[in-house]
C-alpha cells in the first residue's frame, strides 16, 4: 500500500527514470525557462505601464476602469526572533506545529 502522507518513510532509493520520464523532465525544465521569459517581460511591461499611471491610483480604457494601482494599508508585523530572544516562554506557549511539505527540484543539467 503507497500512501501520500508526510510521515510516510522515504523511499530506500530515487527512482530511475525511464525514457518517458526523462523526456517529461526535460519538457517540464523548458516549460520553466519558458515562464521565466514569460515572467520577465510581463514585469518590464508592468514597470511601463506605472510609470504611465504615475501618482495616479489607476488607469481606464475608453473611460472604463483598466488597471486599479492603489496604496496598501500599513501593516504591522510581530518580530518573532526578537520575542522568541526576549520572551521565550511566551513565545513557545505560541508556536504550533507546521506540516512537512515535499519540495520538487529539477536538480543537474540536461
């Protein structure tokens, strides 16, 4: 029985790819670099389009709403390293427990 949970025992060894495999690891590396390109010229884009809009908080098209660039409220954030220093106790009586995740890495060249 094959289960998908975290505390599931890795396996004793990685497996071998086979022919399939290897050609959906390459395709999924070039879908990567693909994104990347994709990625980059959206942000250059986005970089043109706000400097058009400037202070302005957006933008229309034929008078209609197009792009809305707004200000964020201010946040505030705990500094959990300095609690955890300061205050440790309190600062455990706080923590709780993550997940494991799994993370995916293509790893070596093709």
């Amino acid at each position: 029985m094959t289960s998908t949970n975290e505390e599931t025992a890795p396996a004793a060894a990685p497996v071998e790819l086979d022919h399939v495999g290897r050609l959906l690891r390459l395709a999924y590396r070039q879908l990567g670099k693909q994104i990347d390109d994709l990625t980059e010229q959206r942000d250059r884009i986005r970089e043109q389009l706000e400097a058009r809009i400037g202070d302005a908080p957006g933008a229309t098209v034929d008078g209609e709403p197009a792009i809305s660039f707004t200000w964020s409220k201010p946040a505030m954030a705990i500094d959990s390293k300095a609690l955890a220093k300061d205050h440790p106790q309190i600062y455990a009586q706080y923590l709780k427990p993550k997940k494991a995740s799994r993370p995916f890495k293509l790893v070596g060249e093709d």
